[in-house]
C-alpha cells in the first residue's frame, strides 16, 4: 500500500501544487519554507485503521446508513471501480471512506450555510474494504453542485470525495471523483490546478451500463491508481470540504 509519505517523490506533472493562485485558499495552506519530515509516533504506525467499529454491512450504502424516516431525495446511483499499483496489480483489503454533497448541494457540517436544504435521509458518507480483486462497491445520490466563493459566481462541480488508508493512520491518501459531461468542470480551479490534461480526465469516472441496475440506479465506474503512469491525482490536505 502506498505511503502517504510518498508525496514528497510524486511527479508533479500530473500532480496539483501546493499553491494554485486560481485556488485562493491555497494562498495561505500553501507551506512558505521548505517541509520537514516529523517522526511517526508509535500509536500512528499501530493504531487500528477502521477506527472504534468494525465496518458494517450498510456502510457502504449511503441511501440506507442514515437514521431515516424515508427515501433521500435525488439520483441513486451505483460508484465501483478498483484500487490498483503501478503494476495494475488489485490493493485487496484496504479501506475507502467517501463523503459528500447531497442533491442540493448541501453538505451536513456546521460549516456549510450554503443556503439550500438538508436531507434528513442523508448523511452523506460511507466506507467499504476492496475485496480480493481490489473492487469496492457504493450506493448512494449523485451530489449537487453548489457554491464556494472562491471567484465571482463559483460553483464546484458535482463530485464526491475518496480517502483510501494503507496499514495504518500514517497511510493515507485523499481524492476527488467527477462526472462525465459537467459543464463546471472547465470553470473549476480545483479540478484544473492539475497540470497534466490526461491527469485531470482520470479523475472523471465512466457511465457503465453493466453496472447500471434497471429501475433502480445508474452505474458509474472510477479506479484509483496508487502510483506510476496512470497514477490517480491526489490531494496534499484533506481538511476541508471543497
């Protein structure tokens, strides 16, 4: 499993900087002087990965793991894909945790006011383990677009977030997954601080009418790549919900 140390050597071709001017809350994360490696404590390197709880079996069905009264409102749709190395080889057992928009565009933190409404039915995250060939699985709503003051008349595009853990704390990369034809995407400091164009077209997951289920939920298809020439693109923090 890759090491989230690991982004110090990534390729910045194909990799967003720390600072990206269009994205102007990079202007002040964005370290000044050069970084410096901080020694892992001992609970980082041993500490349990999937946290308090063992994963459950809806955990990765964020249309049923809220406490509801009803259906969530929007688009239900079907997100697999695998999580592979460099030598395409399948990353079996490791965890993936996915958060994101509801149909409005609304996310449940304090932190978001964007005036749009909350779903009772939706909370908006969900976690599975790869199996055996490195597949995951999620049901969820496709999230809205919605708006985030970067630039006069900003919008992010619809996209929901992938964090993907190696063997414990310490490991732990972060990413973002877009959808075929959004027309945001052109427009998106975020989505374009990637320099390589073939980078940024490996962050917009596929229709896939395999995975489509009839009357039910349409199916898209996004892998994730740790390293080498198709490396996925990652993101250097993770502590905000753009």
């Amino acid at each position: 499993m890759a090491d989230v140390k690991r982004v110090h050597t990534l390729d910045w071709s194909i990799q967003p900087p720390y600072l990206a001017p269009g994205y102007t809350s990079t202007l002040k994360r964005a370290p000044s002087q050069p970084l410096m490696p901080l020694e892992h404590k001992l609970s980082e390197l041993t500490g349990p990965v999937y946290g308090e709880s063992d994963i459950k079996e809806l955990d990765n069905d964020l249309t049923k793991n809220a406490v509801k009264n009803g259906e969530p409102m929007g688009e239900r749709i079907i997100v697999t894909g695998r999580v592979l190395d460099e030598a395409g080889k399948p990353i079996r057992n490791t965890l993936l945790e996915v958060w994101q928009a509801n149909a409005a565009g609304r996310y449940i933190h304090m932190r978001d006011q964007h005036p749009a409404p909350l779903d009772p039915n939706f909370l908006g995250a969900g976690r599975c383990l790869t199996n055996d060939n490195g597949e995951y699985r999620f049901t969820t709503i496709k999230p809205g677009a919605y708006p985030w003051r970067n630039h006069p008349n900003a919008w992010r595009p619809a996209h929901i977030h992938f964090s993907v853990f190696g063997r414990n704390f310490s490991q732990r990369l972060v990413t973002q997954m877009y959808f075929p034809g959004d027309p945001l995407m052109p427009l998106d400091p975020i989505f374009n601080s990637i320099p390589d164009e073939a980078a940024r077209t490996r962050l917009i997951s596929q229709y896939d009418h395999s995975v489509t289920t009839p009357e039910w939920a349409l199916g898209y298809r996004f892998d994730i790549v740790l390293a080498g020439a198709l490396e996925t693109p990652f993101e250097k923090d993770d502590d905000h919900d753009d």
